[in-house]
C-alpha cells in the first residue's frame, strides 16, 4: 500500500500560476490474475512443419505436431487458444482457432516474440503456425450435431511470408489428409421440412495467399482490435 498527495498546478497566459489543495490517494497492491500469461509451453518453430512450402509436408495432421491426441482434438501443451470479436462468415461453419510463437524458454529473444503495435498489424517469428478447425452443422434443428470438416495450418515460414495447407478429416475424425489441391464436397444438411446440399470449398495452398497477402501483413484476424475482448 502507497499514499501520495497530489496537487494541480495552472498557469494562465500572463505567467500566474495557481497551485489547487492536495488531493490524497492510497494505490493499493494489485489483486486477481495479471493481463497476458503466466507461463508459457515450451514449442519448437514450426512444430513439425517445413521452414517453407517447398519442404516436405506431412500428409497426415496427427503428425504435425499441432494435435497430442487428434480424434479428441487436444491440443499441444504450447498452442494457445484465441478467438476474435468479428469472425469472418465461412459459410456457417463453426471456428475454433489456436497459435504457437516459438518458444526455447525464458529469457525471450526476438525469435520468439510478437511485434506488438495498437492499431496495426502485428509481426510473428519466423516458425509461428496458426490452427484453425472448421466444423458444420448438420442438422438445423440441432445445431449441437456438427460435422468435421478440415483443419488449416498457416505456418510463417523463412522467406518472411506464410504458406498455408489444408487438412480433410476423414469420416469417422480419426485423423485427417493433407489435400493437394482445392476440393468441392456435397454436404447433406437436415432441415425442418427434409434435407438440403451444401457445397463445401476446401482451399488449395494458392488460394490461402489469395487472402494471406504482403499487403495485409500475411496474418488476418490476430490483432490488438480483434483480440481485445473479455
């Protein structure tokens, strides 16, 4: 506990000044959780991806790292989970997203921070990887019941840019296959009077630049003002 007593001061144009009544103030010690994180898991850059696209991918995402059981979803002891205050619509799909900063342990070097700015675009190490799942509802009368779509990784490569994947999970969601190219999925939706057909569009690794550009910073979504929320 710290007291002080503060006093204003003004001054006008001709130079005379005028000092107010001390105002007494007693800061009390800090209380409750600090803002940003305790501790963070130790990660190695990239995980278990390639420094680039032109390195060799998994073909399967139970070996990228991302996932320490990935029927169940569960991620790596170092992802961190976030969400933003205005989601880009996908077409109806549920999001549920994470990120990896590399990490060796303390203390932190430039390799392993974010370029932190207000108002702008932040700035990732070289060996980030961002994780996002999509998940579709099935039945519009229970929107609980949701099929496994994909998952893509969005990995800040050597070159200062990004190169993103796309990971199709299989029927039963024991694992999931890394595609080769964009892909069109006809997907049976229940409704209260019968059943409709979604197209779904799985995204190539051409079309993730289409997005993640040079202009924007090649990262969308993990800001100071999508991220700044409860």
């Amino acid at each position: 506990v710290s007291s002080y007593a503060l006093k204003a001061v003004v001054t006008d144009r001709t130079g005379r000044a005028g000092t107010s009544a001390p105002v007494n103030i007693t800061v009390n010690s800090a209380s409750g959780a600090p803002y940003g994180l305790p501790a963070r898991g130790t990660a190695s850059a990239f995980l278990n991806m390639p420094a680039s696209f032109r390195g060799s991918l998994p073909p399967l995402l139970s070996q990228t790292g991302v996932f320490t059981n990935t029927p169940g979803m569960n991620p790596a002891g170092s992802l961190l989970p976030y969400s933003v205050n205005a989601p880009l619509w996908s077409d109806a799909a549920a999001k549920t997203r994470y990120f990896v900063v590399p990490n060796g342990g303390a203390p932190y070097t430039p390799e392993e921070q974010v370029a932190f700015t207000t108002n702008g675009d932040w700035t990732f190490p070289a060996g980030t990887v961002f994780v996002k799942t999509f998940e579709l509802a099935t039945n519009e009368a229970n929107l609980s019941l949701k099929r496994r779509l994909e998952t893509r990784l969005l990995v800040r490569d050597t070159n200062g840019a990004v190169y993103g994947v796309t990971y199709k999970w299989r029927a039963d969601n024991s694992e999931a296959d890394l595609l080769a190219g964009s892909l069109n999925e006809q997907i049976l939706i229940s409704t209260t009077t019968g059943t409709r057909t979604q197209t779904w569009y799985y995204p190539s690794s051409a079309d993730c630049l289409v997005c993640h550009t040079p202009t924007a910073n090649y990262v969308l979504g993990v800001n100071a003002r999508q991220l700044n929320g409860n």
